[in-house]
C-alpha cells in the first residue's frame, strides 16, 4: 500500500468518524434531513465568504460553512414555527432557495473564477493526497487530513462534554427543559457542528455524501443498540467499517471512493436491517412464524376443549379432519400437531387427539382472557 | 418581443409545464408530510440515468427519464419498506436511500467513465439542469409525461384526496390505499423526474414543494389549493425562465426557483386569513379592543363606586386600573363617542358608553 492510498483511507475513517458521531442524535432527534439541507446551503456561505477573502482555501471558509448552517436551521425553524408550513416543507423551501442564491452568486460574479460548485458538492478523495499542508516547511500531511482531524477531536470533545445534555434533549425535551437545560441552545450547538463536520467532509466525500455517512451507520447501530453509548460505539465502527471498505471497493472497481463508500454504507445498513439480531427483518419472520405456530396450537387446545365429551368429539378430534374444521393445510396442521405434542397439550392414539391437563388448562386460560 | 425568441419560448414553455404538473402534485407531497420526497427521488434517479444510457448507449431524454424513474420510484419503495419494518423513522430512511442511491450512481458514472473524477463526468447537469439546452422535443415529452401524470391525479381524485387527510377512512370503505399510495408515489416521481432536465436535482424538490405552499395560505380546499399550486408553478416556471433569459449571468433552474420563493414569500405574507402581516394586524385590532373594553369597564366601575355618574375621574385614576397606555384608549373611544372629556380633563361614559358595557 502507498503512502498516498494510506492517506486516503486515512482521510475516510477520520471523516466518517465524525459524521457518524454527529449523525447519532441527527437519527434520535428526526432531523436527519437537515444534514442533506446543510450540506446544499453552504454554497451560499462558501460563496459570501469568498467574496470576503478573495480566497476558496481560508479557514474562514470553515466558519462561514458552519454559520450558513445555522442560518439554514434558523430560518427552517423560523418558518415552522409561523405554522403556515410543517417542518419538511420548511426544509424543502429553505434549502433550495439558499442554493439558488449561491449558484447566482457564483454565476454572475464568480464565474471563470475556480469556484467549482460540484466540488463543492461533490468533493473526491483521491485527489486528497496532493494538496498538502506545509506549514514552516513541514508536511503535515493532505490538508483534508489535518482538518478533518480537528473537526473530529472538537466534535469528539463536545459530544462527550455535553453527553448528558444531549441525550436527555434528545430522548424528553421536555423534561429537560423542566429540569433547567436548554434544549434549543444544545440543539444550536449540535448544528453547529453538523455545519461544520459538513464542510470539513467536502474534500472527502462533497456534501450530498456526507448524509450517508451521517445518516446510514447511524441508523445501523439505531437497530442494533439499545442504548446511546453503545449506538455511537456503533456507528463509529461501521462508519469507519464503510469507510475503508468503500476504498476497497473504489479500488476494484476503479470508480470513485466518495460513491464507493456510500455505496457500502448502504450496503452495511441493508445487511443490518436483514440480519439484525432481534430487529433485523429475518428474525421478525422468524419470530411470526413461531407466534403463528403457537396461536394455532392454542386454538387446536381450545377446538379440542369445545367437543371433548361430545358426540362428535371422535370426529372432531381426527387429525386428518383438521383441514375441514381449522382450514388449515395438511402441512400446517401436522406441524401444529406434532408441536402441541412436544408442548405437552395433547396425545394423538391411532389418528386421535386427545387433551391433556396441560392442554386443558391452556385452552381454559384463552378462552377466558 | 423576447417571446419572439423561439429558445427563450421554448424554455419558458417547459418550464412551465413542469411548474404545473410539479405544483399540482407536490400538492398531495407536501400534505402528506412527504415533502422532501421529491429530494429524493432528484437523487435518487443517477444510477436510473446511468445505467439507461449504459443499457441503451442513448442520450435520447425518453430512454434516461425511464431509467431515472425506475431508481427514484425503487428508493421511496425502499423507504416506506424501511419505515414500516424498523424503528428507523421517515427522515432518516430518505436520507439513507438518496444518498445511497447518489453513491451507487457516482460509482456507475465514473466506472463507465473510467476516471475517479466524478465532478467532470457530466455530472454537472445533473445536479443544475440544462434548462436553457432544452429542446421542443422535451418539451413535448414533459407536456405528455406530465398531462398522463394529471389525468390520473384528476381521474383518482377521491382515493387521493383520502390518502391524503384520511387513509382509514379511505381504507374502511373498501379502497385499496396501498395502491393509491404506490400510485401517489408514481406520479410523484414522474412529476420529479420531468423537472430534473430544467432545474437540476439539488432545486427540484422546490418546484414541489414551493408552489402547494404558497397556495395552501389562500384556500383551505384541496381542489382549489391544487389548481393553485399549478398556477403559482407555470407563473415561476414562466417568470423565471423570462427573466433568467433577459439578464446575463442568472442561470434559468435558480431564478426558477427564486420566483417560486418570492411567490411564497407574498403568499407567507399578505394572504387573506393565515398571512403574517394579516395576522399581526389582526392580532393589533384584537388588543386595542381588549384594552378599549377594559378602559370601558374600569370607568363604568368608577361610576358605581362613586354612586353614579356624577363627575369624570383623571387619566391617571383609570391608568392606576389598567395595563398598558390608557390614553390612546381613551382618545380612541372618544373618537368612537363612548366617552367624554371634561374641560378639567376628566373622563367619563357616554350614554352609548355605558350601553356598551351592559350589553357585554
């Protein structure tokens, strides 16, 4: 592996680190689209900021990115609350327009100027490595590295700080408010650094992607923790998981890394919401099927109570007439029977089935729930 | 003059036919709370593009609207299916799948391309539109893809107008709303789909949701709201392709949209009931007769204390009663002849004063 492939993989993990960090109270808090709304406004502050310095590479860019962000939350929050729009409205018209601004901005006073808006927007890793950081001659490695490095420490270093504020503005507002914390100050501090993880992740991934990486771990781990740390645990490795697989599988294939990985973070979440251990969707069929199961034996307790000691009760209890009397298949009625045996609820004798106490008492407890 | 232009015609033709059809059906798309639908399906509809022009070698619009349709109307599929089977909520499943769906399509793009630089892969019309390339021929097609999308909102419009506010009413009566649902959801990437030549993926979703919102502050009526939204769609679609024509350095998909925006800005506004400045003005209304009644009954309750009607009481006895500037209140009911003003300053009821006061 060369120095430069390093670098990239480097590049990827550190960012979707960050994302996935950020990403966990996007997915708790539904407000998952305001990520892709972001990662579309900044444009606009990108735009006004290099109007300012006259440069695409200063710093300011950072801070300019991460303040549109909260002027898109703003303004999202402002129309909501008149009441005139529901909040995805509100996003669906704020975003959008914003955009619109920025592209004008570029067209009529950028243009020919190397303002790319789909760098912007779409960002490529593997160019990463040639822009470096040389700061008093010495290389610091690809700048992206170094500044999604520091996103992800100030992110890391917020999250864990204000961990007990997020979580419980997240899981009970109202509570919290209640309580004395601030949900709406936490909220503007967690959009902060959406903003700024957002624009950090443009060299990386460009903005559009930087939702999966936000999004798709995090709402991976959503089905596989049951609680908040263990969630973020989560993300963080799948998103890192993705990461570096997407590189792999960028390098295969020769296509870009950036669609790679958000390709495998798809990926990843369509394993996990197959295969998830007790919400993955095999294990719901599973599950179905041994709760039909059951019900069925419970209702062939429950036949078999209704004509014991009848005069029809030796054909009813046949088990070859189960079909006519259940509706059921041959099929599902032996299963049934041969569970409801196994169970204890009844013996079957030449082609009879008999209750027993067990099977009794079960029928008697159904009936009278 | 510039509708002399056969291009600037054409454009603006175009792009108000898809005003109407995305006005008309993001209508049902931002009721159902489904408004960033559209943003997905924009996104969602890459590796549709891709692999029709992969499939077909085409660059022939038909060929990669299908294509685009096929991978937009799969990612929503894909989000219902999500949200019904897991605990991952609404905006998280659009969020995965669009993204997922842009990722897979940048892939397809760049591996047939052969170069890892998806920024110069034509991608770039895509995400803006190439409203000003567009020729009669789309614009045919968006007129007959659109007109078909219509009929079938207006030929269904009972089962939408129940998914849309009731859908277990809907379903008690014995309509299928799975189906409309699906089929809601078709014509909602239709709409979508048409747009993405004109105004790009990342501005499309606007052209869904701005329009229904902006009529929906004039009417309370689904009908009406809808046939609204289609106007306030061809006005912008229009307007913006007009202008965007007549001014150098404004692209026509952002100018689109901004007229959109504007439009709901004056809609957000000056509407007749919900608009902003209509409500502060009644709301000042409100209070001013709040305090004018509440001046009126300090001063009948002067009276009685003071057995009757016999001599006016200060502007400061009635301000120590009450909240706020008493003598704007004051002049005002006098002006309305509730109350009377001594030569030494002392207010007190009129006869039409006190009646007012009983009568409440």
């Amino acid at each position: 592996m060369s120095a430069g492939q390093l670098e990239i993989q480097a590049i990827a993990a550190v960012t979707a680190a960050a994302c996935a960090l950020v990403g966990v109270f996007l997915v708790l808090r539904r407000t998952a689209l305001l990520s892709d709304a972001i990662g579309h406004s900044v444009l606009v502050g990108i735009v006004l900021a290099f109007f300012l310095t006259g440069t695409i590479t200063s710093p300011l860019l950072v801070v300019a990115a991460a303040a549109t962000g909260l002027v898109t939350v703003a303004l999202v929050d402002l129309i909501a609350r008149t009441r005139l729009v529901r909040e995805d409205a509100a996003i669906g018209l704020v975003f959008p327009t914003l955009f619109a601004i920025g592209v004008i901005l570029v067209s009529r006073y950028a243009d020919g100027v190397h303002l790319d808006t789909d760098v912007v927007l779409l960002g490529e890793l593997a160019f990463a490595p040639f822009d470096r950081l040389v700061v008093g001659g010495f290389d610091l490695g690809p700048t992206s590295l170094v500044v999604m490095s520091v996103v992800l420490v100030v992110d890391a270093l917020v999250v864990l700080g204000l961990w007990k504020e997020l979580a419980i503005t997240t899981f009970d507002p109202a509570l919290a408010l209640s309580l004395g914390f601030a949900p709406a100050l936490v909220n503007y501090v967690l959009m902060a650094l959406v903003s700024a993880t957002t624009v950090g992740a443009f060299n990386a991934v460009g903005s559009i992607l930087v939702v999966a990486l936000m999004i798709a771990p995090a709402a991976s781990a959503y089905l596989l923790a049951d609680t908040l740390a263990r969630m973020a645990a989560l993300a963080v490795a799948i998103g890192v998981g993705c990461a570096l697989g997407g590189y792999w599988l960028s390098y295969a294939l020769d296509a870009s890394v950036a669609g790679s990985i958000a390709a495998a973070c798809g990926g990843a979440f369509a394993l996990v919401w197959v295969a998830a251990p007790r919400r993955g969707l095999l294990t719901a069929l599973r599950r179905r099927a041994r709760q039909r199961l059951e019900f069925a034996q419970t209702m062939l307790a429950i036949h078999l109570a209704n004509h014991e000691a009848r005069p029809e009760a030796a054909v009813e209890s046949r088990v070859a007439h189960l079909h006519e009397h259940l509706g059921w298949s041959d099929d599902f009625a032996g299963r049934v029977v041969r569970g409801a045996q196994r169970r204890g609820l009844v013996v079957v004798s030449d082609g009879t089935l008999a209750l027993t106490d067990v099977g009794r008492s079960i029928a008697g407890e159904a009936v009278s729930r | 003059m510039l509708f002399d232009d056969y291009t600037v015609r054409t454009v603006a033709l175009g792009a108000a036919a898809l005003g109407v059809v995305a006005g008309a059906l993001g209508t049902f798309a931002v009721l159902r709370r489904q408004a960033l639908v559209g943003d997905a399906v924009s996104h969602a509809a890459l590796p549709g593009i891709v692999g029709a022009y992969l499939v077909t070698g085409a660059k022939g619009s038909l060929a990669l609207l299908l294509g685009a349709a096929v991978t937009g109307f799969l990612a929503v599929l894909l989000v219902s299916a999500v949200v019904r089977s897991t605990r991952v909520k609404g905006d998280a499943a659009l969020g995965i799948w669009l993204s997922v769906f842009f990722g897979v399509g940048l892939v397809l793009l760049t591996f047939v391309q052969r170069r890892p630089d998806a920024s110069q892969a034509g991608l770039d019309r895509f995400l803006f539109g190439q409203a000003a390339t567009v020729l009669r021929r789309d614009v045919v097609t968006i007129a007959i893809a659109g007109g078909i999308a219509l009929l079938l909102l207006v030929g269904v419009w009972k089962q939408m107008k129940l998914l849309a506010f009731d859908p277990d009413f809907g379903a008690a009566l014995g309509l299928n709303m799975r189906v409309a649902d699906v089929l809601l959801t078709g014509l909602l990437v239709v709409a979508t789909v048409i747009g993405l030549q004109m105004v790009g993926a990342v501005l499309m979703s606007a052209m869904l949701v701005a329009p229904p919102a902006a009529a929906r502050q004039w009417t309370d009526r689904l009908g009406t709201t809808t046939f609204l939204a289609a106007a306030f769609g061809a006005l912008a679609g229009a307007a913006g392709a007009v202008s965007s024509a007549r001014t150098s350095g404004l692209p026509t998909g952002p100018t689109i949209v901004l007229v959109a925006a504007g439009i709901v800005a004056v809609s957000f506004l000056v509407a007749p009931r919900r608009g902003l400045l209509v409500r502060a003005l009644r709301a000042r209304a409100r209070s001013r007769r709040l305090a004018a009644s509440a001046v009126l009954d300090d001063l009948a309750e002067l009276e009685r204390l003071h057995g009757g009607a016999g001599h006016g009481h200060a502007t400061a006895t009635i301000a120590a009663m009450a909240d706020g500037d008493v003598r704007v209140a004051l002049r005002r009911l006098a002006r309305r002849g509730l109350v009377t003003r001594s030569h030494e300053g002392l207010w007190s009821l009129t006869d039409p004063g006190r009646r007012d006061v009983d009568e409440r």
